[in-house]
C-alpha cells in the first residue's frame, strides 16, 4: 500500500512562514531553509529586544534630564538625590518629557529641589 502524506497542510505551513519572510533580502525570502532558519533567528531577535528597549527608553530619559539638569547647574545623581530628599515623587518619563517639552516647570522642579 502507497504511503499516504499529507501534502495540503506541509505546503500550507511552508507557505505561510515564505508569507513572513516576504521583505527578507535575496533567498532569506524564498528558499525555504534559508528562510525559516532567518524567521526563527528573528523571532529571539524580537524576544530580546523587547527587553532591550526598556533599557534604551531608560537611558535615553537620564540623558535627557541630565542635559536639562546641567543647564540648571545641577548633575543628573545630583538632581535625583534632591528630589528624592523633597519627596517629590516623578519618574524619569515624566521628567524627561517635562525637560523637552516644558523646560519652565523643569526649572521650577530644580528650584523647588534646590531651596528645599
């Protein structure tokens, strides 16, 4: 008796992960182990960076109040330290976007911390 396989579904899967790979560069797009090897590859890529742009948004916010901070002859560690001895409670999103969007109340934060 003839071995029974099952076509349909192995080419379904093969097309839909060739469906994935379509803006992928020369045979990353249409040779299939080339190109289930490199959508794998890019799904811990994708993992990882997830966790990696926490720590990218963080970074970029403390350069940001720092920049900010040394217009008001403060350091960043040194901001930070004032506003937590105030008792000022913001996190370093806000006061980012306060630094670029808002710079009079980011002065009044540093002159409230300064004085307190």
């Amino acid at each position: 008796m003839p071995r029974s396989v099952n076509h349909v579904a192995s080419r379904e899967k093969r097309k839909k992960i060739l469906k994935l790979t379509r803006g992928y560069y020369g045979s990353r797009r249409n040779v299939w182990t080339v190109a289930k090897n490199t959508w794998e590859k890019g799904l811990t890529y994708a993992y990882r960076d997830r966790k990696q742009k926490k720590r990218n948004f963080r970074a970029l916010w403390i350069q940001r109040i720092n920049a900010a901070a040394r217009l008001e002859d403060l350091s960043y560690s040194k901001l930070m330290g004032l506003i937590h001895k105030a008792g000022i409670e913001i996190n370093r999103k806000v006061l980012a976007d306060l630094a670029m969007n808002n710079p009079e109340a980011f002065k009044a934060i540093c002159d409230k911390v300064k004085n307190a």
